[in-house]
C-alpha cells in the first residue's frame, strides 16, 4: 500500500494574481483594540495623536520573520488602549491551526478568511491554502486526495510505510502531518533530479518540476531563504568558494529536503525541534561541513 501522504506538500505560501489595482504600501490592517468589561479604556491610535504607519510597518516587519517569538504587543497611550496584537498557542481554539481543524469544513474556514492586502504578489505564509490546493487536486482528478497521491506518487516509489493525518470532516491535512522515512522522502528529491523519472518510468511531468522551482515571488524577512516557488523554498550555500542554488522543503520540526542540482545532491533532515529552538542548525551543517566535503 502507498504511503498516507504526499511529501512535497509541507508549506505553502498564498501567492495571489498580479493586479494593475493599486497597493496598499502595508500589509498590515490596524485596527483599534476591542473594548471589553476588564477596566481598561480603548481607543484608536489616530484619537491619542498617533500615526498609524509605524506601526503597520512595524507589524510587517514581524511577520515577515518566519522565525519570531513575539507573542504579544500592547501600546497604552493616555491611558487608553491603543494597540494589542495576540497569537495564540495551539493549545489556544482561537489559534487558525486549531480553529481550521474544529471547523466542520475547514476549507470554508480558509476561504472565509478576510484578505489582509489586494492581490499583488506579496508573500504570505500561509498553510490553510495547501489544504484548499489539495482539494482543488482532489476535484480535478475525480477522486480524493489520499487515493491520488498513492496511485500517481506513493505506489510508484514503493514507499511502504507512514501516516497522513485528516481533518474530522475527512478531507486531508494536507498542509502538515506528513509522517515518512527519510529514505522516502529522498525519493522525492530523486524524481526532481530526475526530470521526474523513477527507475526509467515517467512520475511527474518535467515542465511542472521546472515550473515548480523558479522563483514566484521573494520571501522578504525570513532568514533562511530568499524566494518561494510552488511549494519550494530556495535560497543558496556557500561552499568551497563557490555559490550553490537550493530548493527545499521544510516541515515542522526542522524537517528538510534540500536539493542541489548542480552538484547532483539531495540532503535529508529529519529532527525533533518542536516548540524549541535547534541547538543544531540543519543549515549550518550543510554549509559548514557536507559542502567542504566535495572535492
């Protein structure tokens, strides 16, 4: 039997259509803090002679770091509540990870979502949509999503083992969940290398994984790479005196299958930094070690 999911499908990032409308010079939306029955008065940060701009910018400039451990921000001004952003915990039901698997259709859930910026080719990342990808798989192949996978990827590879966990609503989480073997997934990275060819048998289309590994738009403040693709992240190392491009993907926990084109090479990670910073960067010991090992 094939594998219970599908590997290349770890992240996802919403990328919208290119419009001609004009953008707003922020992604963020403000908005005034609600006013509840804990004592403390609210009010907009244009009431307390405050300009909006910063501090959109601000909120930019955060989530445009994937790697941030803010959790929250509270501005007082005259002693009013001007300013208040939460995330929320897993544990948290109104975290969107939680809130989409309680939703009796998570993929409502997502679309239902409000646009925080007119479509324009702005980086978000943003897992919800893989779900709904998956779904748009699921519809045009005339079966689900699970089914497809095994019959048109997993079976091929012989991979034998693993779990993909689903939403109560039974679609796939296609997004996250994703348990296989490094040996598996490394597969994966073969077919890439492989015009997407398995043993001399045609997988994948190879207009798709050229597609798939051009840069789509430009991940402006996260650290470890610089551009995403479909479901690819890309950035370069540094080795040897030379400059190799990379395409990756990465899961929770420090999950990672790099590919190398120019140097013919796949890497796997496969870690357990959940909830906690990685003592050991994946990174660091590509550059610093695996590359200076080429001749």
């Amino acid at each position: 039997m094939g594998l219970r999911r599908i590997a290349f499908l770890v992240g996802v990032c919403c990328l919208s259509l290119f419009s001609c409308q004009p953008v707003d010079l922020y992604d963020y939306v403000y908005s005034p803090p609600p006013a509840l029955d804990d004592g403390l008065e609210t009010a907009s940060l244009e009431a307390v002679g405050m300009a909006t701009g910063p501090i959109r910018a601000m909120m930019d400039h955060i989530n445009g770091d994937g790697m941030h451990r803010i959790h929250d921000i509270l501005i007082l001004k005259n002693d009013r509540l001007v300013f208040e952003e939460t995330t929320y915990p897993y544990s948290d039901p109104r975290n969107d990870i939680t809130a989409m698997f309680a939703a009796a259709d998570p993929l409502r859930y997502v679309l239902d979502k409000p646009l925080t910026s007119p479509p324009g080719g702005r980086f978000f990342y943003n897992s919800g949509t893989t779900n709904v990808l998956a779904a748009a798989v699921a519809r045009a192949a005339g079966m689900s999503f699970l089914d497809y996978a095994n019959r048109r990827l997993l079976d091929p590879l012989n991979n034998q083992g693993g779990e993909w966990k689903a939403f109560p609503s039974g679609h796939t989480f296609a997004s996250g969940g994703l348990f296989l073997r490094p040996r598996e997934l490394a597969k994966i990275g073969l077919l890439y290398l492989n015009d997407g060819l398995w043993k001399g048998e045609p997988i994948v289309d190879p207009e798709w994984i050229s597609r798939s590994l051009q840069q789509h738009v430009s991940t402006i403040g996260f650290p470890f790479a610089f551009a995403y693709g479909y479901l690819w992240w890309i950035r370069d190392f540094a080795g040897n005196g030379a400059t190799h491009r990379c395409y990756f993907a990465a899961g929770w926990g420090d999950q990672y299958l790099f590919l190398i084109p120019a140097l013919d090479m796949i890497i796997v990670f496969n870690c357990g930094n959940y909830r906690v910073n990685a003592r050991i960067s994946p990174f660091d010991l590509v550059e610093e070690y695996i590359l200076k090992a080429l001749d």
